[in-house]
C-alpha cells in the first residue's frame, strides 16, 4: 500500500488502524521514540529524502554533501539522487513546506542540530564517510539499507496493518499523489521518478536542470500550479544585527566539522 505524507485521517484510538498509515505519523512515533543512540532523527530525515525523490528504499545511501548545491536560478537546493537499479542520476530539488512534516530544511534541521548529522566522528572520517549525508546507511549493505526502511516504517505502523507498508510504500505514494494532478504529465513524472518513458525525446532531456523536476515537486506539496514559484525559507527579514546572532547561534547547535558547512563555509 502507498504510505502518503498525511492522509488527515483520525484512527479514534486504534478503532481504524489504517489511519495512522502515513507519513507524519511515522515521523511523530520516531521522534517520541528518539534517544541519543537509536538513530531515529537519522531515520526520519532518510524517509523524507526517499518519499521526496520518488526514490527506492536504499538509494538514500548514495547522498553526498559533496553533490548539494542551492540553485539560485530555481530557489531550490539541488541535491542530486542516484538510482541503484539503473545507475543513473539526475536532480532532485528540495523544497519548504508549511507543514513541519514535508519540510526537507526543518527535516534536515532536526537532524543536523539533535542527531549532529554535520559531524563525522575521526572514525567516519577515516573511512571516507566525512561527505556522506547518511552514515547509518554506510553499516549496511545496499539491500539491507532498503530493509532498514521497511523496518523503520513498520515500526511505527499500528502492529496488525504494519505489514501492508514498505519501504516501496513510498515510492508508490509519491507516484500515485503526483498522478492524482490533473496538470501532470508522464514528463514531468519522470524528472523526479526516473522513469523510462518509452520516448525517444527522453533521451535529449538534461538530467542537470533541476528546474525539469519542480513541477512533480509542487505536485507533491499540494500546489494547485505546478509552475508555482518557490519561496526559501531566510534569516533576511531578522536584519542585520540579529541575523549575524542567528549566525552565532547556528554556530553553537549545530555542532559541525565539515568544513562546506562552517559559517561562510560554501554550503552556507
């Protein structure tokens, strides 16, 4: 069964377990259940990247910081996704949302600040993990990374459904919610989803314009126009002396020694 982000549904304490079969209710279990050692946060921000991208379960692992750029053309942070199956890449644009749970930058931000996902500890590093956005992804082989997505989602799933859902879940739901638009189009589909889509004229798209996949984005958040421009979550309307103690204040919760992402660093 597809897992949607928020099906804005009431299981009345259990009586409709299938209710409490989406998204946001995953990620609510996870946080409640996270502690310094589980990884949950971790966990959280992998579905979200997954279920975002229209992705596989494992194909988080090959996130890179290295790979992320902020496109100042599209307003979006690029951060392109790689597909295990076809060994193909392509852009992927990361959008805000009103709602906490379909932020990527608040997901992102939770994991950064509580789970110190911009540290990597000197045995990271001397693995080669310093630019990996996932290490937890990184102690696993490739198949058991998507079944550690399963697990996860199950985990948090009401125990006599919790077998319906997958980590292929999410994928499906991205598909099916995107399809739903009545703009959308098997092109626009194909940017995020990497899908072939038995045409030839496929084959001239740019997999580097991460604008192609913007539309299927919007789709996803909710947008009525999926030509929709994006807005950027910034610390601008603080001005300029609390923007630079926001700065210091960055400086000092997210404990951070990747040097791109050091104040003034470029992923800042």
């Amino acid at each position: 069964r597809p897992l949607y982000s928020d099906l804005g549904l009431d299981d009345e304490n259990g009586k409709y377990p299938l209710h409490a079969c989406d998204q946001k209710h995953v990620f609510v279990h996870l946080i409640k259940k996270a502690s310094r050692s589980n990884n949950n946060l971790q966990k959280v921000a992998i579905i979200n990247a997954v279920a975002e991208a229209i992705g596989r379960g494992g194909e988080a692992k090959f996130q890179t910081f290295r790979d992320w750029l902020f496109d100042y053309l599209w307003n979006v942070t690029n951060t392109p996704w790689k597909e295990k199956k076809t060994i193909q890449g392509y852009a992927m644009p990361r959008v805000a949302d009103e709602k906490w749970y379909a932020d990527w930058y608040f997901i992102m931000g939770m994991y950064g600040m509580c789970e110190k996902g911009l540290y990597r500890t000197p045995q990271q590093k001397s693995a080669g993990l310093d630019q990996v956005v996932f290490p937890l992804l990184h102690q696993m082989k490739d198949e058991r990374a998507s079944t550690m997505v399963t697990e996860t989602i199950r985990s948090a799933l009401p125990a006599e459904v919790m077998n319906f859902f997958s980590a292929k879940s999410l994928r499906q739901a991205g598909i099916n919610q995107a399809a739903l638009h009545p703009s959308m189009t098997l092109f626009y589909l194909s940017a995020i989803s990497g899908h072939d889509i038995d045409s030839s004229t496929q084959y001239y798209f740019d997999p580097t314009d991460v604008g192609r996949g913007l539309p299927t984005i919007n789709a996803l958040h909710g947008k009525v126009d999926l030509k929709t421009p994006v807005a950027v979550p910034t610390l601008e309307a603080l001005g300029a002396g609390d923007l630079n103690s926001a700065l210091k204040l960055m400086d000092q919760v997210f404990q951070c020694n990747i040097p791109s992402f050091d104040v003034g660093g470029d992923r800042m």
